[in-house]
C-alpha cells in the first residue's frame, strides 16, 4: 500500500484544501495521499472482509444524520449474497448544511475514492452520486473525467430534485429506479431491497471520504481525534450569528462553544444554538458545554445529525423563528401517510397562533397533544424531525412564551426571518 510519509492529523479532509489554498486536482490528491489501496476480496474471501473488519475496528459512523455504524451498513450489504449498488448521497436536503458540497468542490477525489474502495470490496458494478445542483454535478463530472474509466465499476453522476425529503435514503433508492423521489414506507431497507430490486450502500458523501483515509492510514489513526465513543473528525456547517460562517473540522466531542470558535466566535449576544438543522433541535445557550457528539447531544436534548449549528442572536424571536420553520417543514412533506399530511400542517398552525399571539390555553394543550400523536407514526424519518424540532422550540423558548399572549407584545417577531428556506411546493 502506497501513502505519504506523514498522514494529515489535525485536518483530515479538508487538509489538502487548506495547504493548497485552493480545489485538489487529481495529481495533488494524488501526491498528499498516495494511491488508491486494494481491499477488494481475494479469491475464496467473503465480499467486504478486509475493508469492514477497518471500519468496525475504527468506529466509524455515518456522518449524514443517523450516526449509524458503517461497518455494519457495509455487512448488511454483504451478506446479501448479491451485487450490490453503492449510492453517495451528496444531496444535501438541509438548507443549513454545506459540508458536502463543499468536500465535492474541493476534496471529490477522497469522496470518489471511498466510494470505489466500498464498491470493489462489496463487488458492486454501479456507483451514483446524488447531488441536487447543476454545479456540484459539474465538479463530480470534471474529477471523474481527471481519472478515467474505473475498472469494472460503471460510476454516474445523478441529479434529485430540490425538495427537503428527496434526499432521504429511500427517496434516493426510488429516484434511481425510475420513481417520485419520495421516501418509502419500510421494510424493506436499501440494503435489502433497493435500486432496481438489487441491495444498495447509500452512505453520505462525507462518511465515503472517511473510508477512503481509514483504509490508507488504519483504524488507530482514526481514533487518534474524537472521543473513545465517537471517534475521527466531522463537518460542521456553522452559521448565524458567527463572525466566520463556514464549514468548519473539528473533532467529535469538540464542545458547541469551541465549535462556535473555530468560526470566529460570535457576532452578538445568543440566546441559543440550533443542532442539526430543521429535523434537529433547539439547545439553550448555556449549554454550550455541550460536547458535539451523539450521545451528548442526545442526552443534552439536541441531535447532532448531519454537523449542522447555528447562532440564534437574542435580538431574534426564536418562537417566530420556529414556526415559520415549522410551516416550511409541513409544506415539505411527501403527503403519503396522515402524520405528515394532517399533523404536520395542524402542528404549524398552532405554532403560528401561539407566535401571533392567538393561542390561548386551549392551543397550547392541542398543540402537545398533536405532537405526541405524530412522534412515531410517520411513513419516514421527516415527521420525527419536525415533531423533534418543535418540541424542543416550546422548551427552549418557553419562558419567551408570555411575551406571545397578545399580538404586538413581542417587536421581535415581526423582524424578517434569519433562517433561510428553499425549495418547496
């Protein structure tokens, strides 16, 4: 196995972007990180062996939201018996999110190369990348064109539509079969059934990236950042009220507030910090002790989910702020099951009168109750996020709440919105 004398440390994947001050071609991915390894299966060998026995030995997880183990992801596939399909969802569904589409301008070859290394050990013919712009699809094209033919993988660039649940891993299966990128009611999974019937990696385009430096310098690098339960660096998208907004590394089990100094700290004054993005949390800001890993999140009542953290400056309504966030998820439902099409728009309704200062007690006890009737019963995952999201908006921002009894009463909630929308119907 070819490597460079000296493995990045502190930066992982954006390292080569930062020496370099500017997008890695193929020559100078080539020259900071060696050639591609061979982890492919030898003769007799059960597909994927050599490159998930790294993986687990490392502990990494996917980095677009769930946190999942990714060696098992790639076991489950394995075990299938089949050729499989290997996706990398680039598709960032997330208005707040940029990491990927930051790793496919400046670093796609790490991402191409974890990509090739799950193919080659899982025997899969088919590679797509999913990616919603035009842009993004240009840099993926340029980088393939830079490395010709991959030998015995037949690897293609793939637009999705711009909607928030496109992106979605059973969306993504859908889309390259040929149906409505819309999530699909499960079982089965992708790994068991999924593009064109055959069983399908979807894995995030960061989690790829990741591989491709497991496989050249070990697991025992790997561990070298993070902590014992979440090891290896991450992307954050950090924004709002930050003196350097960006896509920031970093550690797992770097607190919220390092994180926030990493980005230049903030602007102005905070009164809390959203992680995750829309299918996330709300975070007070005294606890910005926080570890950024899943666990702590979780426990502190956030959700890491794809490295996403934004500023929330006190002068801002974060009540008005939730809901119209909250509307904007309910018209971003794929409207095949009832929580979505009828929780989903009752929830924001009543988030919006208590906003407006419309709601009585009556609202307040109808909207509880519509939340646990959602949590839970949805086709996909986007219901729990926005049940998730509201929730912890009434928690946070509660003591704020008096101040929404009657219209008028809060100046800040008639300011325009800081957090930004796409898409929609």
């Amino acid at each position: 196995m070819t490597a460079p004398a000296t493995a990045p440390s502190e930066r992982r994947l954006l390292a080569g972007y930062h020496a370099l001050g500017r997008p890695a071609g193929l020559r100078d991915h080539r020259a900071r990180y060696g050639a591609l390894p061979s982890l492919g299966p030898e003769p007799g060998e059960r597909a994927g062996t050599r490159l998930i026995g790294l993986l687990d030995e490392a502990g990494l997880t996917g980095r677009g939201g769930g946190a999942f183990p990714t060696g098992r992801k790639l076991r489950s596939v394995a075990e299938s018996g089949r050729s499989p399909v290997v996706v990398v969802n680039a598709a960032e569904g997330e208005p707040l999110s940029g990491k990927d589409r930051l790793l496919l301008a400046v670093a796609p070859h790490l991402v191409l190369d974890g990509a090739v290394l799950a193919a080659s050990a899982l025997r899969a013919r088919r590679i797509a990348v999913c990616v919603h712009s035009a842009e993004s699809a240009a840099q993926v094209e340029s980088a393939l064109a830079e490395r010709g033919p991959v030998r015995s993988v037949a690897v293609r660039v793939v637009r999705v539509p711009g909607r928030y649940v496109a992106s979605e891993e059973t969306a993504l299966v859908n889309h390259l079969s040929g149906r409505e990128a819309k999530p699909a009611f499960t079982p089965p999974r992708p790994f068991e059934r999924g593009v064109g019937g055959r069983p399908t990696l979807v894995a995030n385009a960061e989690t790829y990236a990741h591989i491709a430096l497991i496989a050249r310098y070990g697991p025992r690098w790997f561990r070298a950042c993070g902590t014992p339960d979440a090891p290896g660096t991450a992307l954050f998208t950090v924004s709002g009220a930050v003196l350097r907004p960006g896509v920031i590394e970093a550690p797992l089990g770097t607190s919220v507030a390092g994180l926030l100094r990493m980005a230049g700290g903030p602007a102005e004054q905070l009164q809390a910090i959203l992680t995750g993005g829309y299918g996330g949390a709300w975070l007070p800001i005294r606890r910005a002790r926080t570890p950024a890993t899943p666990a702590a999140f979780a426990a502190a009542g956030a959700a890491l989910g794809p490295g996403i953290i934004v500023a929330l400056p006190a002068r801002v309504c974060g009540v008005a702020e939730s809901a119209r966030i909250m509307r904007w998820l309910a018209d971003e439902t794929a409207g095949q099951c009832g929580p979505c099409t009828f929780g989903l728009p009752a929830i924001a309704e009543d988030l919006a009168a208590l906003a407006d200062g419309r709601a009585g007690e009556t609202v307040w006890r109808r909207l509880h109750g519509r939340l646990s009737a959602v949590a839970g019963r949805g086709a996909c995952r986007h219901p729990d996020g926005a049940v998730r999201f509201a929730t912890s908006a009434l928690r946070v921002f509660g003591p704020h709440l008096a101040a929404h009894r009657h219209p008028g009463n809060c100046p800040a909630a008639q300011g325009p919105g800081l957090l930004p929308t796409r898409g929609g119907r």
